[in-house]
C-alpha cells in the first residue's frame, strides 16, 4: 500500500529473520529484498532445511526458548524487529525493540494479527479502497479486539470457528454467493491471510505486512 514509505526508511530498520530450518528462508528474503529493505540479517544456525531441527527443542514461534538464537542475533544487530516462521511458514512470531528500554518485547498472535489489520485497514480507508462490502474474519478464540476494529472501518465482522480452514471456507462462500469481499482474516495462533491468493495462513504475506507497518509507523 505504501511502498513509497518503505523505501524512505530501508536504511532506517534493521530485521532479524529465522525459518527455523524450514521453508520460509527464500520467500521472506526475496519478498524483503522486493520491498526495499536494506539490512535483513539471518540466523545461520537455523538457515537451512533441517528434518531434525537440531537447534530448536520445539520448532514453534509461539515457544519462547526457539528465539534465543534469533534474540542473540538481533542484540548484536541492534535490530528493531525479530521475525521467525514456522517450518512450513504458514505462522509467524514477532519481537520488536522497545525503542524505551532497548529490551525486545514478543507479540503474541493476537497483537501481530492486530496490528496487520489496523494498518491494512485505516489504509485502504485513506485511499478509499475498503468495499462497501468488505468483510474481516476470525475464529471464535481470538480477540474481541477484531470486532471494535471491524466497527471502525465499517466492515462486516464474521466469526468462525477455530481453525484457519473455515476463514478459507469463508473466502470461498464470498464468491460462490458474492456477498462479500474479503479484507483480511486471522487466528490468534500467530496466523493471518492479506489477500485471497491462499485458503490458509500465509506467514509470507504477513512478514510483508508486518515490516511495511513498520516501515510507516517509523515513518510517524
């Protein structure tokens, strides 16, 4: 939406990125390569396909202990986000510098899924790209949160049930029936969908997301 504002500050934001040894390594570093940004920094451990894992006791972004790489990395880095995909990369884990105590602060999939939609969402409405029949999806166990966002930008708020399957279901129903276009949808399982190129959660999309927030909300 604002790649303009990306490139004004590339130089300014520095990324840490993990694919826990799975499949995330070359999408997330070409779609940030593609964006702009300048300094995205690897964790070599865990940069390679590994069925065993080896660095990791447990290959899961919302596991505390599979960021101690990652953490280590980005304090050497002077990072300001931190970004891990799970092995299929369908989820991702986020931890950003609080630029007041320097410490990096986890988000958990329902703050990354919020931010994503406040950002999308008051943006589309700046350039007058919501449809009037827009509608924002979530399951039953996430944030009420997702329902005072929807009622600001006047689009349908759908609650399903857990599992990102039915947010897909959903997407399909939308254009068997064309009652409503799809603006975004998430679990607060750290995942979420931008766009209908997937029925599923997209952990790529929402990296491309997440850092073009950033990218504005630096910018602010």
């Amino acid at each position: 939406i604002n790649g303009d504002i990306i490139k004004q500050v590339a130089e300014d934001i520095k990324i840490v990125y993990t694919p826990f040894h799975g499949t995330g390594n070359v999408p997330v570093r070409r779609i940030l390569k593609e964006l702009g940004f300048k300094h995205v920094y690897i964790v070599k451990e865990q940069e390679k396909p590994d069925p065993d894992f080896t660095t990791l006791d447990y290959p899961n972004p919302e596991d505390p202990k599979a960021f101690t790489l990652a953490l280590k990395l980005a304090k050497e880095k002077d990072a300001d986000i931190i970004l891990a995909t799970d092995p299929d990369a369908d989820r991702l884990g986020v931890y950003s510098k609080d630029t007041k105590t320097g410490e990096y602060q986890s988000f958990t999939g329902n703050m990354s899924g919020m931010l994503i939609a406040e950002y999308l969402l008051s943006q589309r409405k700046e350039k007058n790209m919501i449809h009037p029949n827009g509608a924002f999806v979530k399951t039953i166990v996430s944030t009420n949160m997702a329902d005072a966002i929807a009622k600001e930008y006047n689009v349908k708020l759908i609650e399903v049930l857990t599992g990102f399957k039915f947010i897909g279901e959903q997407i399909k129903f939308f254009e068997e029936q064309g009652t409503y276009e799809y603006e975004f949808g998430f679990e607060e399982s750290y995942g979420c969908l931008v766009g209908t190129h997937a029925r599923d959660k997209d952990a790529i999309v929402a990296v491309m997301a997440l850092c073009e927030a950033a990218a504005f909300y630096k910018s602010k």
